[in-house]
C-alpha cells in the first residue's frame, strides 16, 4: 500500500513483508542550491493512521563499514517505537517480530536505509531492531516515543540460527560491542512483548 501526502510535506508510505514495519519516503524538492525534504509531519503521519509521540532523538556514527548494533529492543513500560533515517553513508536495518502470539513470531524483515535514498524504517514496539552499516562513517538518526531506560534494555545476538538473517556480512567481518556479542539466543530468551497488548 502506498500513501503519499502533498504539497511540500508530501511521504511515500510502503508496507513490508510485515505489515507494521514501514518504508517512509518524504519527497525531496531540489534545485541547483541541493534540496529541501520535511522529514517528519505528526500531522501527515495521523493522516496516513501513524500518530506517534516521538519524545526522543537518538544519534550514532560508525566509523567502520560492518558496524553492527543489534538485535536491541526496550521492555514494557519503556518500549519503544523508532523511526530511522541515515543522513551519511548507508545501513542494512532488519527488524524482528517477538510478540508472542503474533502469526509472524520470529519473522524478519530488513531494508537498506540511506542518505542517498532518503527513506526511513518505522519499527513498532515489540519488535527487535538492529542494524549493519554498509559504509565508512555512516551517521545514522532516529526518533523513539518514549525514554531511554537502561533497566529495560536488552537484545538477542544478531546471528542467532533460528532467525536466519542475512546480514551481508560474515562473522568476521562484523564489527560489534562487547555488549552486542554476549546477547543471549532466542531460544534462551523470554520475550516481554504480547500480541495485541501495544507493548
């Protein structure tokens, strides 16, 4: 399905192989100077049934091509939504459904995000989120609905053989946190996130 909105606040708005998963695209309006985009309308978003409260901005920049950061998520009561933009270089974003309950438990879909692109990655709660990058000094942004809260924080390990993602990218040749790497598989993990309960 695709939504798009107009004048200057104009978004592409393309579901994935997982329904709340979303691919945004705003419109890029550009002359010889480069080009104006609006990358986010609460009020464009309502319009098109995706009325989020983004109440933080979070940053990172990775100075190696196969950085990975992931498999993360929050826990209820501080779940988090996210909205993610690069605005240099490029990612492979992948995000997991774990709501038990859901028909799509376990199943992922993932997304190249880039600065060239312009597009965007929306992740509802319950979903894990991660992200490999696919350049050097890539600089990549997003907006979460609600604080950050290190008591709530937690992942399963990217290469976990039950999801089977397909990174791009070998073990060795991954570059990743020592937090990153002590992430427990999904088998040995319980998930905080119920089907239907909004997280």
């Amino acid at each position: 399905m695709r939504l798009t909105g107009t004048g200057r606040s104009g978004m592409d708005i393309v579901e994935t192989a997982l329904a709340e998963v979303k691919i945004l695209t705003p419109r890029r309006f550009g002359d010889q100077r480069g080009f104006f985009s609006e990358s986010w309308s609460r009020r464009v978003m309502a319009d098109a049934g995706l009325d989020f409260d983004f109440v933080q901005d979070n940053e990172s920049l990775s100075a190696a091509m196969g950085t990975l950061r992931g498999l993360h998520y929050q826990a209820p009561p501080f779940a988090q939504a996210k909205l993610v933009r690069v605005v240099r270089g490029a990612i492979m974003d992948v995000a997991v459904d774990v709501r038990v309950g859901s028909p799509d438990y376990g199943r992922w879909v993932k997304a190249e995000i880039s600065a060239e692109n312009g597009a965007q990655i929306l992740i509802p709660r319950g979903f894990l989120h991660g992200f490999v990058t696919l350049a050097e000094d890539t600089h990549v942004l997003y907006k979460a609905d609600n604080f950050y809260s290190a008591e709530c924080d937690g992942g399963v390990v990217w290469d976990d053989v039950d999801l089977g993602i397909d990174w791009g990218f070998s073990p060795d040749e991954v570059v990743l946190s020592d937090k990153d790497q002590r992430l427990p598989k999904l088998t040995k993990w319980t998930s905080p996130f119920v089907y239907g309960d909004g997280a």
